[in-house]
C-alpha cells in the first residue's frame, strides 16, 4: 500500500480524492497548505506527492521547489487546465509529472501507479551501464557524469535510461513517454521536452561542443554514444 501526501487547499476536492484513493489501496494523508505540505513530504513517510499548484501563502510552485532542495521523492502536480506556464515550471524545479484539474480521480490512480511503477522497477540488469562520461547503475538508480554524481528525478533517471540503452538510435517522444512516464503521449503535451531541457543543463556538454542528447526533427531523441 503506498503511502501518498495529497497537499491541496481544497478541502472538499481533496476529501474526495482521498476516499477514491483509500478504495483504490493507496494510504492517504492530507495537508491543506505549502508549509505543512512541504514539512510532512520532508518527513520520509511517503512514496510520492500530489501537489496542487493554487493555494494561498506558499504556492505549490514554492512548495515544490522547497521539497527539492531537501528530497528526490516523486511529485505529481496539480495544474489548472490549459495553464501552460504553471506546468511548464513545475516540470522544470522537478515535477514527475502533472494532471490537469478538474481531474478524475481514476486518472489520478492511473498516474500515480505509473509514476511509482517506474520508480520501484526492476532494472534490466544489475551491472553499470556506460556511454561516454554517462554511467548508469540501474540497481541503485545511480548516474554520475564525468564521476560525479547527478541530482535527477524519478523521472529524468527513468528517460535517461531508456536513452542510454537506446545510445546511438532515435527514440521516439511516444515510446519514451511510455517507458519513463508510464502513459501515452497526449496532444500538445511537452513534459517529455521540459523534462530533457532539465536533464540536458545536468549534463553539460561532450568535449567537442555536442550536447550528449541530440534532438532528431520530428522523429524523437538520441543518446550520441560513446
């Protein structure tokens, strides 16, 4: 049963949430606040977090970012629907994911088992996989770059991955939202970009200029190899 932080300051919305989340075998806690949110995701006690962006006082943007400073935890966000920009700096401060509001709560369900399918999934191996200055050991959900070690999300390490075991092929932005962020790609949605533009600035660059992950136009990303 995992052990989910619902931080929304919609009383009822979240109340309702919470019940469809109990029946559907999650453990639910509730905060109505960024600060008591941001306390109790700090605390270890969750597997992951839903995150509604409008709430007064701390933003669930500064909720978010606090939370990053401290914890890796996965967060899905909140975002009022058609409200670009909101999801587009949650995915940047390290959102996994996002679902839009009003929301259905089986959608919501069908996220989140997504999110911490990925995140607890077992690794094609348990050796280290290598491109370049890349090293990956899956077992430990570990990446350094150049021997040092990455600060990455769930769901960057996820994308990363699936990349790095493509190193040298394209892989398209719907096979790689179905392997790192569990779902089908929808209509105009740019997590997958925002996503790699992060994990991209992590990385650097290669000792010729490149950036390791190269955009194919209209076909998806590469990895270069080594």
């Amino acid at each position: 049963m995992a052990a989910v932080l619902l931080i929304d300051d919609d009383v009822e919305l979240a109340g309702m949430l919470a019940d469809y989340l109990r029946r559907d075998g999650f453990a639910v806690d509730l905060a109505h606040d960024g600060e008591s949110g941001v306390q109790a995701a700090l605390s270890g006690n969750f597997a992951i977090a839903v995150l509604d962006v409008m709430m007064p006082g701390i933003s669930g943007i500064e909720a978010l970012r606090r939370i990053r400073a401290g914890s890796r935890m996965p967060v899905l966000m909140l975002t009022a629907r058609g409200d670009d920009m909101d999801r587009i700096v949650g995915l940047e401060l390290g959102a996994d994911d996002y679902v839009p509001k009003p929301c259905l709560p089986r959608e919501l369900a069908a996220r989140l088992r997504a999110i911490l399918r990925r995140s607890a999934s077992a690794p094609q191996d348990n050796g280290e996989l290598a491109v370049g200055p890349l090293r990956l050991h899956a077992a430990q959900r570990r990446a350094e770059w150049r021997g040092q070690l990455l600060e990455l999300t769930s769901t960057e390490f996820n994308l990363l991955e699936v990349l790095a075991r493509n190193a040298g092929h394209i892989v398209g932005k719907d096979e790689l939202s179905a392997q790192a962020l569990g779902r089908p790609l929808a209509r105009y949605d740019r997590s997958i970009d925002v996503h790699l533009s992060s994990i991209r600035q992590k990385l650097g660059l290669l000792d010729d200029g490149r950036s390791p992950i190269q955009t194919v136009f209209r076909q998806g990303y590469q990895m270069i190899p080594g």
